[in-house]
C-alpha cells in the first residue's frame, strides 16, 4: 500500500473506535454546548470516515465479498438502516466547528486550531462527503432543516436533487474560502494541508458531477469539468486512505471481524472475473484456499453456506486487507482515473480515454504493492480488458469495480448508476422481489417519530420505503 499519514499513539486514542456499519459514531450533544476545541471536534469527526470505508454491507451487495456461515446480509435480509448516529455524531460535530469559527464569541479562540476560514471549509467539505455518501444511500434526507438540536427535533426532508444542488455549491465554496493562513490541526486524514483539501473535495464534487449523468447530463458535464479543472486526484502520493493502526483503539475493521470469525471470503463472483486474467491483484485481495493452494470464491447469497467448508474458499488477504493497519481507500488515483476516462469518452474534457483507463488500472496495480511491467502490458491486451471505444462504459464499469475492493458504497453507487459489472441477484435472496437492493430503507425512527416529514420523504422519493425504490439519479 502507498505510504499514508501516520497517527501517534495520542491522536489515535482521541479517535472513537471503529462503529457499526452503517451508523456514524456519537459523539457529542448537539444541544449543549461545550468548551471542547475545534481540533478535537475534527479528530473525532474524521473518526466516522471508518464507517464509510469500513462498511461491509455494500460490498456484499456487490459481491466483492461472500458470507461463509449466516448469509442473511446478502440475502437482503435488512429493510430499514439507521442514518441517526450521523446527524448526532460527525454531522453535528463539524457543525459545531463552523459555530465556533464563526461566532464573534469564540472565533478567536478558535484559532488555536487553524485560520478560520480554513476549519470552516475543511468543516464543509468534510460535512458535504458525509452528506453525499448519505443521500446515497437513502435518497432524500432531512438536510436543510437538520443539525438545529432542540430547535427542531422533527426535521423535514430535502429531496436528493436539492441536497446535490447544495453539496456541489458547499464544495465550490469551501475551497474558494481558503485562504493563506494556518492549516487545520487535529487532521490525521490529510495532515492539515489545505491543498490536499481543496483536491480531495475537487474529487468528491467531480464524483458527484458524474452520479448525475443520466438524470442532469448539461449540469454534470459542466460540474465535471470544472472540478476536474480545478485540480483532483491523479497521483498516486495524493491518494486518500483512512489510515488504521496496530491498536484496539482503531485498528482496520476487516481485521476486527476476523478476531473471533471467518465470516467473510472472497466473493466467487469477483474471482470468476479476475482469475482468467491472471490478474495480479487477486493474490493480495485474498489468500489461497488451503484444500486448493491457490484463490478460491465463496458461492454468493447460498442458503448453505455453512455446508462448505472453510478450507475450500479464500478469506480477504491478510495483510493487505485485514492486517490491523491496513489502510482503505477514501478517494484514490485508480478511482479518479476511471472517472476521467468516462469523462474523456463522453466529450466533457479533452485527453484520451484509453489513457486514463490504463493509468486507472496500473494506479489500482501499484495500490495493492503488486505492478509489473511485463505483466501490465499482457493485462492490458487481453482481449477482456484491452481498450474498446465502443464499449468503453462497460470496460470501465469492469476495471473500476475490481479497483474498487473494499471501498463498497462508491462500488455500489457505481453499479447502480451504470448497470456494471453485470451482477446476478443472491440465489436464494429473502428480500421481498429478490433482487440486490439499490437503497436502504429508512430507520424506523422516522416513521414512528416523524411520521409527517416521512410521509413527504417518501413523496420526494417516489415510491415505497423499500430496498428497490430507485433514487433520483438511478435512472
């Protein structure tokens, strides 16, 4: 893996530990205040980072990964997640910190922790990644109306193309706000430089662009190529990763499941894609299957399971995936080249798609400590993977899900908006329709306890409260 910011000892016992999931940490009152510093409000909100990266549902739901023993996640089993521990944790954290840099009060106070305008932004950005990985996953979301504590405990519901609208705007802006003075602290994600900033959420608002290429096309070409414009992504140095450490305290989460569990193996699926490629990255995503000596696939969604057994199938590669201190990545070159070959093959910027496509793959080879030059050049003339401008969308859909291992929800996002890969629903699903869901229902919480915004939730969303019900930009 490409060498990645390190945590002392102290700042990583300031960070929660690794939550569930698919809940944020909780970590602060929203309705009271306190004396803490912005700086510990940012440690603590960069924590929540883990359960986006970390979150094993969506890489089930696109197979990268199977269950081995109870299958029920894969099988679709869970209707309504809750989205509560966001509002009340990280999102109400970086809230605070923009209270703190703005209020006349305790502005100067506050920079003690960076210039003002630069805790504000990094706040927004860090806010608006939050956000954007939210609607996501649920569609419409209380956003507009939330994160105003007591003052509103009933929030209503922003529709998902105007929480996009404002998204794109808050990233525009955090980065036109930055100014020359001190660099953030407590920023163990990007070390406080505001460089990194501005490009990490150049990256997010061009990921973002991209999500609504079939429901706003003028919109999302514009965005696109203004963000991409104005610098992203595209070295492997300015990669972003959440970086674990050898400590209880936050170590990786894949690791954790594996203290006590086998639970997880590689998805057959994934390795019926890449071993006739002979693709190198396999032997890093997963370690061989003990009865075989080489990789071996776990049959996705089985009723089963537990009939195979353990020796027979491969568990994610250790170290490189479940080592405690194994990073994953946030946003990463491979990731970004992708996007800029779409980008390329559609008109929206100049330069050549096929080059952005192989820079993508080779990027995704040195990620996983595992390049070869002789070996790349036979990968890339395979005629599986070699360079097809007629079929441009569908090799890169192929080539980014692989890239994409571990860091589920942006694969599963990308799934749903471009139809690739080609993934058949778990054979034995227990969802209502059988097939693999595109959103996640609700917490209950919500119907129950703000029953009025949730009847309008569900008006903006257009259809039932169900795994199914397609958002507005999967079209």
């Amino acid at each position: 893996m490409k060498k990645i910011f390190q945590i002392s000892l102290f700042t990583a016992l300031m960070v929660f530990a690794v939550s569930c999931d698919d809940f944020g940490d909780i970590n602060l009152d929203p309705n009271n205040t306190t004396s803490v510093a912005p700086a510990t409000l940012l440690t603590n909100s960069l924590g929540s980072i883990s359960s986006v990266v970390g979150s094993a549902t969506e890489v089930l739901y696109t197979q990268m990964m199977s269950e081995t023993q109870y299958t029920d996640a894969s099988r679709y089993v869970t209707v309504n997640f809750d989205f509560n521990g966001w509002y009340t944790g990280p999102l109400a954290n970086l809230k605070h910190i923009i209270d703190l840099n703005t209020d006349e009060a305790t502005r100067t106070d506050a920079l003690q922790s960076g210039s003002n305008a630069n805790q504000i932004a990094v706040a927004r950005i860090l806010r608006a990644y939050y956000f954007h990985v939210m609607t996501d996953r649920w569609g419409p979301l209380p956003y507009s109306q939330a994160l105003q504590g007591r003052g509103n405990l009933e929030p209503g519901y922003d529709s998902q193309e105007a929480i996009y609208t404002d998204l794109i705007k808050e990233l525009k802006e955090a980065v036109a706000q930055m100014d020359g003075g001190a660099g953030v602290k407590g920023d163990y994600l990007l070390g406080g430089k505001m460089a990194h900033w501005a490009k990490f959420a150049n990256s997010v608002r061009a990921i973002a662009a991209m999500r609504m290429s079939k429901v706003a096309p003028a919109t999302a070409q514009a965005e696109f190529a203004a963000a991409v414009a104005s610098g992203v992504i595209l070295e492997d140095s300015e990669s972003v990763y959440y970086p674990y450490v050898a400590d209880a305290n936050n170590q990786n989460p894949w690791f954790a499941r594996f203290i006590t569990r086998t639970d997880y193996a590689i998805s057959s699926t994934l390795v019926d894609y890449m071993k006739p490629l002979n693709d190198p990255r396999l032997s890093a995503y997963a370690d061989p299957a003990p009865n075989f000596g080489d990789v071996r696939g776990m049959p996705y969604g089985i009723d089963a399971a537990g009939d195979i057994p353990n020796d027979d199938v491969s568990f994610p590669g250790n170290p490189a995936v479940r080592g405690q201190n194994a990073p994953i990545g946030v946003v990463t070159n491979a990731q970004m080249h992708f996007l800029l070959a779409e980008g390329a093959h559609r008109g929206w910027i100049s330069g050549s798609a096929q080059a952005h496509y192989e820079a993508g793959i080779a990027a995704s080879w040195r990620q996983w400590g595992v390049f070869d030059q002789a070996a790349f050049d036979a990968y890339i003339t395979n005629p599986t993977v070699a360079w097809n401008a007629g079929k441009a969308l569908e090799l890169i859909g192929y080539q980014k899900w692989v890239a994409l291992y571990l860091q589920g929800i942006e694969a599963w996002s990308e799934w749903r908006r471009t139809g690739y890969p080609t993934l058949s629903p778990a054979p034995d699903a227990l969802s209502a329709d059988g097939q693999i869901p595109r959103r996640l229902g609700y917490p209950t919480s919500e119907r129950d306890l703000n029953a009025d915004n949730y009847s309008t939730a569900l008006q903006l969303l257009g259809g039932p409260d169900e795994l199914n019900t397609r958002m507005w930009w999967d079209k």
